[in-house]
C-alpha cells in the first residue's frame, strides 16, 4: 500500500496536460537503533561544536560557507541561496522520448508512483502508450526547492516516476582501467550454460533480508533474557585464476 500524496502536479508534453499525485513507490523497511550514554541509558544529542573554542555553537549564530581553498571560506547567505531556489512550479515538463532500455541504471533514483488527479483525462492513454512502446519520457520539475532531471515509464498501466543522476554524477567504467583479458569459446560456452541452467523468472519475495531477520530475533532473544550466542561467520577462500574454469566446470556440474 502506498503512503499520503507527496506532492500534486502536471505532466506537460506538446499541448497535453494530465493532472497527477505523486506517492512513494519504495520503503526502507530497517531496524533502526539510537545512540546512548552507556552510564545511565539516557539518549545523545548532537550539537554543532567550534573547532576552536570546543563549545557547542547555536543555530542562530551558524552560517554557509564554501572552502575556496583549505581554511579559506565563501561565505554564502540565505537570502542568496533562496533566491538561487528553482521557482515554484506544478509541472513535469516531457522534453522527450527515448526506449526504456536506453537509459543506463546506473542513472536512476528515487522512485515513485504517478496517480491521476481526478479529473485527469489522458493518463490511461499515456501509460498505454509508454507500455506498448516501452518507452520514457526524459522530464524536469522542481520540488520542494530542488529542481529534479527524471524519467516517466509506465508498466501495468500505472504510471512511474523515476529521479536520474545528471550525467557528471556517474563514474564512467573507464575509469576502472581493467586489463583486457583473453576469452575462449569454451569459457564463454561454460559461463552462458551456467547461466542458462540458473534462469528463472524475477521474484524478489523469495530472497528475504535475512540480516534484517537476524537483528530482529536478535532483539527478540534479548528482550526475553535469553543469552546471546555469537557465531563467527564463515571466510571464503577466493578461487584462485587459474582454477576459474576448473570451478566453473564443477558448479555447471551441481546444477546439471
């Protein structure tokens, strides 16, 4: 189920307009824990503390600065920063289309759901049309003060929303400078039948969080007052190169 309306707007593309409410399409669904004073149990602030003076600084007399170079700040004031704030707006502007394919995952965010704003004529038409094509629309708007590059896909007749990192953002692989590496017909021939041989469709409800599990039984066993025994987890050896194919053989073998 999803959560509250995030935010309302308009998707603009040509002379078409579709009213729209944006939800949340994921949640992050972790145990989360807070710092305390191991003498009395009592929860942590945190304070901004002076550098120099190692005194706790007030938010009144905090400002922005940008470091020119080291030790040296631009100060930056908040009359400046506001009026540097992408203007208020309602829309998500389609500038244009490309595949779905086409757009590296590397590049997405945040992802959300698109919901039609009654009276919102031409959604289903959209979504239609995204899904038969398998297409996105390249999109910007501004929200909440931050102005957003994105992507609007469509799948099961439900409009999506996805956030995409600008292109400076990403690391390309080149920068990795990896070693070509000399591949056979049998490697590549081992690698594609083990992979053929562990095909399936997605399902991700069958892969649960299991560390996820652990901490929760973990508290669970403590709130009960029961001991706590802590096992060592196992340490894989890594296969060494030239065994590669050897172990590849043998895990084609398991699965045959």
């Amino acid at each position: 189920m999803t959560g509250g309306t995030i935010w309302k707007g308009t998707i603009h593309f040509a002379d078409t307009d579709i009213a729209v409410k944006l939800h949340a399409a994921v949640r992050e669904d972790r145990i989360q824990f807070h710092l305390l004073h191991r003498h009395d149990l009592v929860r942590l602030r945190q304070q901004m503390i002076c550098a120099l003076e190692k005194k706790p600084v007030p938010a009144e007399a905090q400002i922005k600065g940008f470091e020119v170079e080291e030790g040296k700040y631009l100060i930056v004031d908040p009359e400046e920063l506001e009026e540097l704030s992408p203007e208020s707006s309602r829309m998500i502007e389609v500038h244009e289309f490309v595949t779905r394919d086409g757009i590296d995952p590397l590049f997405l965010g945040h992802a959300y759901y698109l919901e039609p704003d009654l009276p919102a004529r031409g959604y289903n038409e959209l979504a239609a049309a995204l899904g038969e094509m398998d297409a996105a629309g390249i999109c910007t708007w501004a929200m909440r003060k931050r102005a957003y590059l994105g992507a609007l896909e469509a799948r099961g007749g439900i409009l999506r929303l996805h956030t995409l990192r600008h292109a400076d953002e990403v690391i390309g692989a080149g920068s990795l400078q990896l070693d070509e590496i000399p591949l056979t017909e049998r490697e590549l021939k081992i690698g594609i039948d083990l992979i053929n041989q562990l095909a399936a469709p997605f399902q991700p409800e069958k892969f649960a969080n299991e560390h996820q599990k652990k901490l929760q039984q973990l508290i669970e066993q403590k709130v009960r007052g029961e001991k706590v025994a802590i096992l060592r987890p196992k340490r894989l050896k890594p296969t060494a190169p030239d065994k590669l194919l050897e172990a590849l053989e043998a895990s084609l073998k398991k699965v045959a």
